[in-house]
C-alpha cells in the first residue's frame, strides 16, 4: 500500500508540471488559457507556435513516460499493475494540476508517453489510427478521441493485457481523456470544430 500511494504521489506530480503554460509563459509572456480553446495542452500551444507546441507535446509525453520509468527502475518486480497506476495518476495529474486550480489539459500527449512502455503495441496502432483519421478528416479532436477510446481494446488485443486492474485503470484513463474532450464533441456534432492547421 505504500508503494501504490508513494507511485501515485509522484506520478500526479509529475503529471501536473503544465509545460505548454510555462513555455508560452516564459517565451512569450502570454497566457496560454486566454487564447484559442483555453487548453495547457500541444494542441491549443500550437496556434501560437507551432515549434512550443511541438516541444510541448515531447515534454508533456516525457513526463509520463518518466512516472512508469521511475517504476521500473526502482521496483523491477512489480507486475503491471503498479506501471498502470503511474500511468493513470501521471494523466490525471496532467488534467487537474494543483498548480493551475486543477484546471489543465485533455491528457492525450502525457496518456501517449505513459503507456507507450507498458502497451507498446497498442500505442503504435493507436498512433497509426490517429495519424489517419487526421489526414483524412483533419480533426485532431477526432483522431484523439478515436484512437484513445480504442486503446483499452487494442491493449487486450495486442499486448495481452488480461489483468483486471491494469485494464481498468487503462479503461479509466481513456474515459477521463474523452471526457475532457466534450467541448470538442459538442462542436464536431455541431459542425463548427476547427481543422487542423486553421487558427482560431
């Protein structure tokens, strides 16, 4: 039990740095909540500069990554279920920062970097899944919440993630991520979400 609450610890530490806040913050003394979607996330970094978003999205990813690393480097025996609990916290401490009154962002690049060591299989084709809905509809919205709620099925598929708890906290993951992507849903159901690459 104490490992499970020092892991969760951590990881929602981790998890809550807002990188995109500070990069526009620092760079370019705005706030990046003030503009386009109100988003911390890559995304919403991007309409304002493409290269802060792209660095955004590596370190947004990095620091889940590093929650799970940090797991097996320092409990190499532990089973999945432990990598799947830094996992979810790191993306929760992502979405709800203390820092920013737990206002933060949608989780998709900190989910990425977080489970890309645990499913690596089921990543790839999520990214792969992604990437072509994008190319072809050119809503990343869409491309996200696609390839996230199919992540838990192609984990089980895939990577041969049979164990309940892991499951559920990947499942769990997965629905928070589409959850935090309503505003999003709402306006693709209602036609006005923006394409990739249009700025608004």
């Amino acid at each position: 039990m104490k490992t499970a609450l020092l892991v969760a610890g951590y990881s929602y530490l981790l998890g809550s740095i807002p990188f995109g806040y500070l990069l526009v913050r620092f760079v370019r003394g705005q706030d990046v909540r003030a503009t386009g979607s109100g988003n911390i996330g890559a995304t919403n970094v991007a309409r304002s500069s493409p290269l802060l978003g792209l660095l955004t999205l590596l370190l947004d990813g990095m620091k889940g990554f590093i929650a799970v690393l940090m797991v097996r480097v320092f409990w190499p025996h532990a089973d999945t279920r432990l990598s799947a609990l830094a996992a979810f916290c790191a993306i929760v401490g992502h979405m709800f920062p203390v820092w920013l009154k737990f206002r933060g962002g949608k989780g998709v690049a900190t989910g990425l970097g977080s489970y890309i060591a645990v499913v690596p299989k089921a990543i790839l084709v999520a990214v792969g899944i992604f990437v072509a809905l994008v190319a072809v509809f050119r809503y990343v919205s869409l491309g996200s919440i696609i390839a996230v709620a199919l992540l838990p099925l192609l984990a089980f598929a895939l990577d041969d993630w049979r164990q309940a708890a892991p499951l559920l906290l990947l499942s769990a993951s997965s629905l928070l991520i589409v959850a935090k992507h309503h505003p999003n849903i709402r306006r693709l159901i209602a036609g006005n979400e923006p394409r990739f690459a249009e700025r608004k």
